[in-house]
C-alpha cells in the first residue's frame, strides 16, 4: 500500500481544516501556498471518491513546473497520470485536472463542466472576468456517491491583474449583491509561517529583505495596500459607457489603430460640438496580416462616413524586412488612407487619457465609450501600474494593452497641450484612391 505522509505547519493545517466556500490562503511569498494547494486536492481526491477537482495556473510553464512535476512524484504509485487530458485518475473515480488560462478567453473553456473543487493558484493574475467564468463550473459533477458542497480554493500574492478584486473580498470583506461575507475565508500566511524554508533556507528572507520597500511591504509582509492596483481607478462603467446613439454627421470622426499580428485593436472616435469624444466602435481580433487589418477596418467604416484621419503606432512606419515595405504603406496599398502616426510619449499619452476620465465642471467626463465597445470598456480598467516605471502602465498580460493603446493615440492627437511641439510635423499617407490628395485637403486635415 503506497503511503503518502505530510506534514503541515499550523497555517496550512487551517487551510485544510477550512470548509468555506471561497478560501483564500497567503498573501506573500513564500508561505507554503503552492505546497498546501496541491496537498489539499490530493487529500481532497483521497477522501471522497469519484470528486471531479480543477487546479488552475495563469501559464502552461507555471502549471507544470510548480504543480504537474511534483504530483507526479508524489502521487507516482496512487494514481494515474493522463499527458493529454492532463490529470490524475485515482482508483477511487476522483480526479485533479490542471489547467491554465494564458488569454483571457481560455477560461471559456471550462464553460458548462462541473467542478466540486477549483483551486485558483497566484489567484491575482487572474481578472474578475476569469473567476467569475469559474464560478460558475464550480457545482456538483454528478460523479459522486455522496454530496459534497463545492468551494474554491485561492492562493495569491499581492498585485497582479487581479489584485483589486482578491483585495475586496478576501482582504477589505467587501461585499456587494449576493455575496455573503460568511462564504469567504482569507488565510494570512508568510514565509515564517513555512517551517520548511525556515529550516532549509533560511537565507530566503534576506533576499525578501533586499527588495525595494513597496514590494517587500507586499511580498514579505503581505502588505495589500503597498501596492497600486488599477491605473485607472478613475474609470467607471456607469459614468464613462453609454448607449449606443446616432451620431450626428457634421460632428468629426476619426479613428485610431494599434495594429499587431496578435491583435489588431482599431477604435472609432466622434467629437462633440462640447468637444467630447465618443469611441463608438471598435476592431478587436487576432491574426489579422496588415492587409486584412487595413480591409476591416474599411468594411467596418460605413460608406460615406467621413473619417479625418486614422492615428496609428510609430512602429507601423519601420520597414519590414521581408517586403521592404512599411505597415503604413501595405496598409494604404490595401486601401487604408489618412494614417498618421501617432505620438508615442507613453507617460505624456497616459496623462492625457487620465485627463479625460475627469469629471467635467458639468459632471460628466470628456470621454464617453459606447457600451457596445466591449474590449476596450474591459481592458481599461485592468490595465496595471508599471512595476519600474512609475506613471506608466505595465504591459502586461500583454492581450489587455492593446485597446487602451489605441485609445492613448487617439486623445493624444487631439491634445493640443502635448502635440507635437518641438517635433517634426507629423506625417500622412494618404491613399485615395491611389492619388495624392488635392493640396487644400491635406490643409484642411492638418488644420483639423
Ligand atoms: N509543509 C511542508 N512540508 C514540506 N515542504 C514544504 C511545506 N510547505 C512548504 N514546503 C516547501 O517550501 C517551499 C516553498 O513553498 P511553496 O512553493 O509552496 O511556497 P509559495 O508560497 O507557493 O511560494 P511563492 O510565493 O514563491 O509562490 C517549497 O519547496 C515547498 O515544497
Ligand atoms: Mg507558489
């Protein structure tokens, strides 16, 4: 008989122990949350037969490493493991399947299968969107000879894409809706708690010690508050999104693109007679070629609506070593006129969206997003604090910057404040057609 022996410290005792509905567990690094994760679904999948288990990292790499690897050394003789569908079969009927959600997207995945257990591991870099998707598989499979009520189970450390909404339920307790506080159970645990480092590698800490203050507020003292959660806490659904309306056609339009092969995120903006911009539409797919992109982006714009100019990236003028040719100039080839290159002064850039997100003296912002823009209204807000850079946003998971870039051109092109003074004018391509335009177009798009 294969035997599996363990042995907790008294934090990770009290995870075991803990039957709530959400337990969260940590909070800096290394307590021992990784360990006591995997501990607990294996005693999980021991002592209740036929309990479907899901444990989830953000990354393949992450899962493997840190969870795959060591279950099968330890689970080598108990039970069985499946490469393909990656998961240990007990003799028992239970199961642990890994996973990970590297796109946000991925967690869709998991849409319609039914979970007892799921075990969120670094649960911070996971967006609300994500755990909420989880929530729902997290019932009864119907695999089970006795009930068992479902919970979740997260470890995490502070910051990250999900810092702000691990922070209110687990860490501030608060709660809105149906959200009951006596569903939700936060363990604290730090690297002192974890006997085990303590005795084989106590220099750990130091290297804890030697970080920068905020981060080692955060990482050894699992301080919540050190960190800086969104970078726009700013934004706010009901103020910043509206219905979609008619716009009126004398107001001007123009567009503003962040094209790359991984996504091409490309928004439709309106400018009020109060100078309020609207981004009315929105371009958001992947694996567009520059042709492609600059097509879609066409037969999205209906005919006889009148665009200004379209603003895009600086790097779309580099020319591409295959071709020779530059983006800008494959796109215009492709029908796409009026680009421009935007200007790329990140920090300035950011400053200018923030600008927009205020309150008005009127009380209202001076940007309004069409709710039917639906990436650029999710990724806004979960765009994070640089780690290194302070006021500019980090860029990553890289898949959220691409909206909110395109929108960080698109106001700076109106600002008149940090234009480009100083700077080369900027630069157009047109197309039309394939002919230059007349000269008292390019004034009039210039003017503008
Ligand atoms: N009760 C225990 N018995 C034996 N080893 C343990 C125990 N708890 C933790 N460890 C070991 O301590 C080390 C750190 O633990 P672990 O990786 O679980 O920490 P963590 O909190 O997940 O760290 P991080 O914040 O870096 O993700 C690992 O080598 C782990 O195997
Ligand atoms: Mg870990």
């Amino acid at each position: 008989m294969a035997e599996i022996i363990i042995s907790p410290n008294q934090k990770q005792r009290q995870f075991f122990e803990s039957t709530a509905r959400y337990t969260a567990y940590g909070g800096a690094r290394g307590g021992g949350k990784s360990w006591a994760m995997r501990m607990k679904m294996v005693l999980l999948a021991l002592s209740h037969n036929g309990i479907n288990i899901l444990l989830l990292r953000r990354t393949l790499g992450e899962l493997r490493e840190n969870h795959i690897l060591p279950l099968q050394k330890l689970l080598g003789a108990v039970a069985e493991y499946r490469e393909v569908q990656k998961e240990f079969r007990f003799p028992n009927g239970s199961r642990i399947k890994l996973g990970y959600c590297d796109a946000e997207s991925d967690v869709l995945q998991y849409q319609g299968q039914s979970y007892e257990v799921i075990g969120l591991e670094e649960a911070t870099h996971f967006t609300y969107f994500q755990y909420q998707c989880l929530t729902e598989c997290n019932r009864a499979s119907g695999n089970m000879d006795k009930p068992f009520p479902p919970r979740m189970l997260l470890t995490a450390n502070p910051g990250g894409v999900g810092h702000d909404w691990f922070k209110r339920l687990f860490v501030d307790r608060k709660y809105r809706g149906n959200e009951k506080a006596e569903n939700y159970a936060f363990i604290k645990s730090l690297v002192f708690d974890n006997d085990y480092m303590m005795k084989h590698n106590p220099e750990y800490v130091e290297t804890l010690m030697a970080l920068p203050e905020k981060r080692r507020a955060a990482m050894l003292y699992g301080d919540w508050d050190s960190f800086e959660g969104a970078f726009f806490p700013e934004f706010c659904h009901e103020v910043h999104s509206c219905r979609p309306f008619d716009i009126p056609i004398r107001w001007q339009r123009f567009r503003a693109l962040d094209y790359g092969l991984d996504m091409t995120a490309c928004l439709w903006l309106a400018v009020s007679p109060e100078n309020r911009v609207y981004v009315y539409r929105e371009l958001y797919e992947s694996g567009l070629l520059l042709s492609e992109a600059a097509r879609r982006i066409k037969e999205m714009t209906p005919h006889g609506e009148s665009i200004r100019y379209t603003v895009a990236s600086p790097d779309l003028w580099n020319r591409r070593q295959e071709s020779g040719k530059s983006g800008a100039e494959i796109m215009m080839a492709a029908g796409l006129g009026g680009l421009k290159k935007a200007d790329n002064s990140r920090i300035t850039g950011w400053r200018v969206v923030r600008e927009y997100l205020r309150d008005g003296e009127d009380g209202k912002s001076a940007l309004c997003i069409f709710d039917c823009c639906e990436n650029l209204i999710r990724c806004l807000p979960l765009l994070r604090f640089d780690d290194n850079v302070r006021e500019d946003a980090a860029d990553t998971p890289h898949e959220i910057t691409h909206a909110p870039e395109a929108l960080r051109y698109a106001l700076m092109s109106r600002s008149p404040k940090t234009g480009s003074a100083g700077e080369k004018p900027p630069s157009y391509l047109y197309s039309f057609e394939g002919k230059p335009p007349e000269k008292n177009n390019i004034k009039s798009i210039i003017d503008y």
